[in-house]
C-alpha cells in the first residue's frame, strides 16, 4: 500500500485547493502554446514577428541590449532615439534576447502572462460578483477567444499591456492600493493609453471613500489617512513614469511622454476624415539634418514620429475639428461605437488563414466572421442586462468605464483593419460583466417560473 509522505499530501491539497485555478490557466496556457507550437512546426519561427509592430519591437530590445538605446533603426551608426514606443515591452523582449531563448518560448512566456489573467479574472468574478461561475465563465471564453489566441502570440506589446493592466485592476479591488499604482505605471511605459485611463482608478478611490475623505463629522486624523493615501498613490504613479519622461527631455527637449497619441491621430482619424471632408492631407516634409544619409530610408520613417513634428499634428486636426465641429464630433463618436464590434477576425482571415492557406472556402470563411461578430453582440446584450440589477452597479460602471473611455480617446483607430487588439486589455472585463448580467439574468428567469410554477400547482390543488 502506497502512503503518501506529507509533501506529496501537501501538493494534492493546494492542487484540490485551487483545482479552478489551475484549470483555467492551463486550458488559456495550453491552448495557446500548441497553437504557437503548430505554427512554429508548420511555418517556422518568423511566424511569432510577422506583423510589422512585432519585427520593431523585437529589433528594439536588441537594440537596448547591444547598443543601450532604446531606437526602432536596424542600422548603424543612425541608432536614433525613440519618441514613439514607451520602454517596458522592448526591455521584456531584451530580457530573452540576452539569453537567447527561441521566439517560440518568449511567445509561450507571453501565453502563460494570458494564463495568469484567466486565474485573475476568475477570481475578479469572485471577489466582486460573489460569483464563482461568473469567474468560472469568463475565464474559459477569455481562454478561447480566438483574436486573443491570435495575438498573445504576436511578439507586440499588447499582451503585457494587458497583463499589466488586469493585474492592476486585480490589486485595486483587493485594495492592494500602492501596488496597483505602480503597476499601472509599468502597463503605461507598455502602452501610453494607460496614463489617461489611471484617472478612473482615482475617481474609483473617491468614490469608495467619499465619507472618510469630506464628512467633517468625522475625526480629522481618519480623514488625513485617506488624502495622504491618496498623494501617495499620485506620487508612485508620477515617480514610476517620471524616469521615461526625463529621457525624452534630455534626448528630445520635451517633457512629453510619447509622441504616438497624436501621431495616430493624425495617421488614422484626421487622415480619414479628410478624405471624407475632401480636404487636402500629407505629412510634413522631412527636415534635412547634417546626420542623414540618403542611403538610410529609416530616417524618412522615424521623423515622422518625432516631438518636433507633434504640434503640426494638432493644428491639422484641430483646424479640422473647428471647420467642422459637429460633422467631426459625428465622426468621432460614430468611429468609437463601431470599435466596439471590431474584433479582427475578418483581419485574421484575410491575412492570417487565407494568406497560409489560399484554398480556404470564402464562404466558410465569412460564415466564422459573422458567428463570432454575433456571439460578441449576445455578449454585449448582457453586458446591458446586469446594469438592471442594482446589486454590483458600483463595480460594473468602474469596470465598463475603462473600456468606454479607451474607445472614445482612439476613436476611428479601433475601426482599421488589426485595430481591434487595441480592446484586448479590457475583454477579461467585458467578459465578466458579460456573465454576471447572464447569471442575474438566469436567477430573475428562474425567480419567475417558480413563482409560476408554485400559482399553478396551488391552483390545481384548489
């Protein structure tokens, strides 16, 4: 008879224990890594950087490595700073790039950081909605949802962008306060995005501690702890960000933090509706400095993102916005709610599978489009149906708000083609809501048959 020693009985105790964690980061982590395991087999290893952010992103951490800057220019001595992409991901993929791990297992560190945020959503359903199907539920679609599979294994920033992120909202509500700052600190130097949407974890903490922070009824040494709690929380963010924005003032003369926001701009909504205004666009004509060579095409490139450049950027858009104030706000807006329906499969299509496989039936093809935009409006259709149930609605705008905010700041950059991985970070939340308004929604369900139920049953006794 086999006896179990007390480390083997310790071990089948934390796996019984957390038996749902370790499922739902094993089906995210699986799945995603034989996927990446087939295309490497099938394709080879170029496969993990064959959209163009991920070549970048991987020549810039091996650049940080050999070269110690942080430049997007593969040649040299023209090794220029960069303006536009924020440090933390470059510095992720260097960290492999040192030890020469094959692009197969950095995409697979970036499946288990997925892994990571099935575990985190599960328990977010759990903490928040009392729930632990709702969790349960969540977890598993975030582990199938096909965009997600496609671009976690992508070597871009948006996995640990999002990771990051979940991560932060997961500290927040545990009210691990500090961390969370910080850590939506690092989500920002990942993706700039994240420096405007911390606001919604400040007016989060106000909202939670109105009382304490403006009763004055109350004794004013609680009401201290709670604004000192509160500087600190805006001193970490500032100081974990703060370092990025002084190399930019030494390397760039501006205290900017990226030069991206009205970059993009610029590139995807003022261009659009230009066209559709019929008014004259075209970038800013490059300036000859005495360090450009003709020969190196990346200095064309780079200029446009420069700091320097910025400011012609915002008198273009802002000169279109005040021609055409109502036009652009329709724009705008009509832009933002269409991103919410994007999320890349036709992209996926048409450039991953029919690109690999030519033969791939059209019509099967867009049948998968249309399945996967349709399961996404039932979701959002429950999305809406929880906020009928007073019970969590504190937590359900908090979480909603993140993703409302993303969309209307980016606006018809979340409509183009690959624009729909710019919404990963805020699917884990989507999906919650998603399953907490369908357990409502079955409890209410239920509540009515029964009490139906019980009417008839008395009434045919009678």
């Amino acid at each position: 008879m086999f006896i179990l020693g007390y480390p083997e009985f310790m071990f089948l105790m934390l796996v019984k224990k957390y038996r749902i964690e370790l499922f739902v980061f094993f089906l995210a982590f699986l799945i995603r890594f034989f996927y990446a395991s087939a295309l490497q087999y099938k394709f080879g290893s170029h496969v993990f950087i064959s959209f163009s952010d991920a070549e970048t992103y991987l020549r810039m951490g091996y650049n940080i490595l050999h070269y110690h800057t942080l430049s997007q220019v593969a040649t040299l001595p023209f090794l220029l700073p960069d303006p536009l992409r924020t440090p933390f991901y470059p510095l992720f993929l260097a960290f492999f790039v040192c030890l020469k791990i094959p692009t197969l297992f950095i995409a697979a560190a970036q499946d288990a950081l997925v892994g990571l945020m099935a575990v985190m959503t599960y328990r977010l359903g759990l903490r928040i909605f009392e729930s632990r199907w709702v969790g349960i539920f969540a977890a598993i679609v975030l582990g199938l949802e096909p965009m997600l599979i496609y671009w976690n294994n992508l070597l871009t920033s948006d996995t640990l962008a999002s990771f990051l992120f979940l991560l932060a909202i997961y500290l927040f509500v545990f009210k691990k306060y500090y961390t969370s700052f910080f850590v939506i600190g690092l989500a920002a130097l990942t993706r700039p995005t994240f420096l405007y949407l911390s606001s919604i974890f400040f007016l989060m903490f106000f909202y939670e501690y109105w009382h304490e922070l403006f009763n004055k009824t109350i004794l004013k040494i609680n009401s201290f702890i709670y604004w000192k709690k509160f500087l600190i929380m805006i001193l970490i963010l500032f100081f974990s960000v703060f370092p990025w924005m002084l190399r930019n003032k030494i390397n760039f003369n501006n205290w900017g933090f990226s030069s991206n926001g009205w970059f993009a701009m610029y590139y995807f909504n003022a261009e659009k509706f230009a066209s559709l205004k019929k008014e004259p666009y075209s970038f800013p004509p490059v300036a000859i400095d005495p360090d450009f060579h003709p020969d190196i095409p990346e200095r064309y490139y780079t200029y446009y993102y420069e700091f320097s450049v910025v400011p012609q950027y915002k008198n273009y858009l802002f000169y279109l916005i005040s021609k055409y104030p109502i036009d652009y706000f329709k724009f705008h807006f009509v832009s933002s709610v269409i991103g919410f329906q994007n999320h890349d499969y036709k992209y996926i299509m048409d450039f991953v599978v029919r690109a690999k496989i030519p033969e791939f039936p059209q019509t099967i093809g867009n049948l998968l489009i249309r399945m996967g935009q349709n399961i996404w409006i039932i979701i959002y259709l429950f999305v809406i149906l929880g906020f009928f149930f007073k019970e969590k609605r504190k937590y359900q705008f908090f979480l909603l708000s993140f993703y409302l905010l993303n969309n209307f700041l980016t606006g018809y950059i979340s409509t183009v083609s690959a624009g729909g991985r710019y919404n990963m970070p805020f699917l884990p939340l989507i999906l919650l809501l998603a399953a907490y308004g369908g357990a409502c929604s079955y409890k209410y369900v239920f509540k009515l048959y029964k009490r139906h139920f019980i009417i008839i049953n008395k009434g045919g006794s009678e």
